[in-house]
C-alpha cells in the first residue's frame, strides 16, 4: 500500500502522507522550516480560530451567491470537526516560517478541504470538487484570513488568561485577610522605614494585580476590528462587494464577538498596532509579577539570616551539597516565565516595526510570540498560586519583634518630638544599639503612657490626628 499521494503547486509535484489531511503547500513549508521545532499543532486556540475564520468564510461566499450550499455545508462541517480538536495533529509546520502565514492559511485550508471531500464522499486530494484554493480560500488571501484568526485566537486566550489571574489575586487577598494583624515593617530602598501590616502587603499585591484586569481586557478589544474582505493589500480584489461586512458579522455571530470589519482596509492590512499594545499589556503584567516574586523571595530569606518574615512552602530540597537548604524555587520559576514574557514583547515589537508597505510579512513571530507570553502565563500563574501563595504561612511573633526593635519607628514619632530630636534617637540608638523607645523616655521627650499610644500599632498603620 502506497504510504503517499503526489499532489503539486506552482513549484511542482511533491510527495504527501497518504493519510494526511494537509496538502502538499503544508508539506513545502514542514520541510522548509526547521526553526523552533515547535509546531503549529501546539497551538490549539489558533486552529480552532483558522477554523472559525474560514467557516464565516464559507457562509459570507454562500450568502453572496459564490458558493454552492453543498460545498458550504461540507465546509462548515468540517470546520465544526476542526473546531472540536480533532484535527490539531494535521498541523505540523514550524510556528515561525516565513512567507507572511501563507503555510498556516494553506495548512488550514487543505486541511478543512480534505476533510470536506470526505463528507462529500471523495477521497484525499480530489480538489476538483472542493478545492483549498477556489472554495475553502474564496474572496480571502493570507493577509486578511491570517491575523483575523491570530486576533481571534488572542481573545480567546485572553479570557483564559484573565480567569487565571483572577483566581491569584483572589488568593493574595485571602491572605491578606488572614494576615491583617501581623504587625511588620516596611522597608523603602531595603532600609526599615514605617510599620504597617502583613495583610497591606498583601492586599497590595492584589490590587496591582487586578488592575492589568480591566488593561488586559481593554487592549484585547482592539483585536476585535478585522480586515476580513481585504484580500492582498485591502483592495478586495477578488472578494464579492459586501463581503468585508458580511463576513464580519458571521464570525461575530458565531464566534460570540462582537467583530466589525476595519474602517480602512487598506490600513488594517499592514497594521500590527493591537498586537503591540496588547504584548505591551502582557508584559506590565509580567512585570508586577515578577516583582511580587521579588518581594516574596526577600520576605521569605532566612531562614536564620534573612528577613524571614514568612514562610514559603518547600517544595523540593534546595541544594545538592547544603543539607536542609529549601529554595524558593516557585517565585524563581515565575521569575523566568516573566523574562520570557518581557522578551517576547520585545519581538513583537520589533516586528511589527519590520513591517514594509501593504502587509507586514512578521506576524508568524508576532502570533507565536503573544500566544506562548499567555500561554506560559497561564500555566506559570496556577503554578504560583496552588505551590506557594496559598500556602504561605507568618512568622508573627518575629515580625512583630523587628518592629520594636526597628529605627524605623521613630518616624512614628516625628510629630511630636519634631525632626531634630528624631534624628538624635534615631542616630544613637544605632550607634549604641539601643532601642527607641528607651532612649524616648531617657530624654524624657515624651512620657511612657503617651509614647505607648503613639506606638499602638493601631495608631502607626494609617492617617490620624495628633497632638
């Protein structure tokens, strides 16, 4: 039994899997690219958003009058079957490739053709009766079909991304709950500076979080302009006039986003602008992330000579020559996925500047680059959130120590000493290493019932009159 088909393009024949549902343009590109050696098959919400794509394709045609209901049903189906993930192993080109996301635009389109002629009851190959160019393809280039399809894979990837983030803040304002009477200082430039909580930390940690909420939301929306019906370089040559508008509204419709066609096709044909601000959003995420990690790794240093503030659950032996030494491996690894991020960013940016006259031929990076920033995203936030925030425990008792025993609560005591004499507790408690509080009262700068209100932890933890 023959193990290929021969099929052949513009540049001749070539040899296919006879099972495979691609074509041989997906196998020119497989044998081409030789990149990253991560496939097109690793990225499920972008063949789901192919598939979406070119099923509005086929209604939009068939609604036009251009295309035969048999063949638009056969279409259809076949991208439904798509769609349900059965066919993410028929995409095996390199994520990065060259020719603008040509290989990927064919890829999908032989694919949802093969599997049409089947349905049809034709074998393999028999394009003559549904063709990946003259019907799966109709009134559609790669230039408008491929970034609809990154921009709609995108959201999507989006919503996941934001329901994970959702669940970690929650987690850190859990505990900030649970840690709202720990008393602690806090520290400017790694210098004790004025008390506060455990639980404002964290809480903190929340709130900076739930603000890339409504930024991650708000920039994925601009994905939701597209130059489907732009063909090339957003003439429409080729496409049915009404077809830009039409077609919008079916993958609005069954895609359930809201999708409008672009104002200026010609325009939105080369521009990159969304993918560059909404990268820039997944990087003030990482960012913050990275941050907090930071933090979290500071606060929990020790055990015996650090801040150790907290305790961060262990996870794995940290060392294989320092017995009993427990890293904080679960901010490290966070830490790197941000890097990644930031980096991928800067991909995106750089090209999306490469971009030349009608079209930018840089988006297979662009997509690759968004879609693995969120993906890792995902993965690196769930593993943050269940390996270590939940179970972060406090250390109190020493938290509340170092407080007593800190410089920093003289600032506390600045309103009603004044600055000079602050400035003199502060400077020879050091020196000598004694506390604040005793060298207050040997000064008799304020009288013990009065230093121990000022110094209520409750008093030093907001805004409050004095006198």
């Amino acid at each position: 039994m023959d193990m290929y088909r021969i099929e052949n393009d513009l540049i001749g024949d070539l040899q296919v899997p006879v099972n495979a549902y691609y074509g041989v343009q997906t196998q020119r590109a497989v044998n081409n690219f030789h990149i990253t050696g991560i496939k097109l098959s690793q990225y499920p919400e972008l063949i789901k958003a192919l598939a979406y794509v070119k099923w509005a394709a086929a209604e939009t045609n068939f609604e036009l009058g251009v295309l035969d209901e048999n063949i638009k049903d056969a279409i259809v189906k076949a991208c439904k079957e798509v769609i349900e993930g059965k066919y993410n192993n028929e995409f095996p080109s390199d994520v990065i490739q060259g020719g603008a996301g040509t290989s990927t635009n064919m890829n999908i389109n032989e694919v949802v053709a093969n599997i049409a002629l089947e349905i049809m009851g034709h074998q393999k190959g028999e394009y003559q009766y549904c063709s990946p160019h003259d019907h799966v393809n109709l009134s559609q280039s790669t230039n408008d079909a491929y970034p609809t399809s990154i921009k709609l894979a995108a959201i999507n990837s989006n919503a996941i991304l934001i329901e994970h983030l959702q669940l970690l803040i929650n987690s850190f304002r859990e505990k900030g709950k649970s840690f709202k009477s720990v008393l602690k200082m806090g520290r400017t430039q790694l210098q004790d500076a004025v008390p506060m909580t455990l639980g404002q930390e964290f809480e903190a940690f929340a709130e900076t979080l739930s603000e890339d909420v409504d930024r991650l939301t708000q920039n994925s929306n601009l994905f939701l302009e597209i130059n489907m019906g732009a063909t090339a370089i957003g003439t429409g040559l080729n496409a049915i006039p009404g077809y830009a508008e039409l077609c919008a509204e079916k993958l609005a419709k069954i895609s359930g986003h809201p999708f409008v066609s672009a104002k200026n096709l010609v325009e939105a044909t080369p521009d990159t602008g969304s993918y560059v601000i909404y990268s820039s959003a997944l990087k003030r995420v990482a960012i913050k992330l990275s941050k907090i990690c930071n933090d979290l790794r500071l606060l929990s240093s020790g055990p015996r000579c650090g801040l150790n503030e907290i305790n961060l659950p262990a996870m794995q032996p940290g060392s294989s020559i320092m017995p009993g030494k427990v890293n904080p491996v679960i901010p490290e690894a966070m830490n790197q996925t941000c890097f990644k991020v930031i980096g991928n960013d800067l991909t995106v940016t750089m090209a999306a500047e490469s971009g030349q006259l009608q079209l930018n031929v840089m988006e297979p990076v662009i997509a690759y680059s968004i879609l693995e920033s969120v993906h890792i995203l995902i993965n690196a936030l769930d593993c943050l959130r269940i390996n270590c925030i939940d179970g972060i425990t406090a250390n109190e008792q020493h938290c509340k120590d170092m407080v007593l025993n800190s410089i920093g609560i003289v600032t506390a005591l600045n309103p009603y000493i004044g600055y000079k004499n602050s400035t003199k507790v502060a400077k020879e408690a050091l020196e000598k290493n004694k506390s604040v509080y005793d060298l207050v009262l040997e000064y008799k700068l304020l009288s013990k019932e009065k230093l121990d209100e000022i110094l209520n932890p409750e008093n030093m933890l907001g805004p409050h009159k004095y006198n």
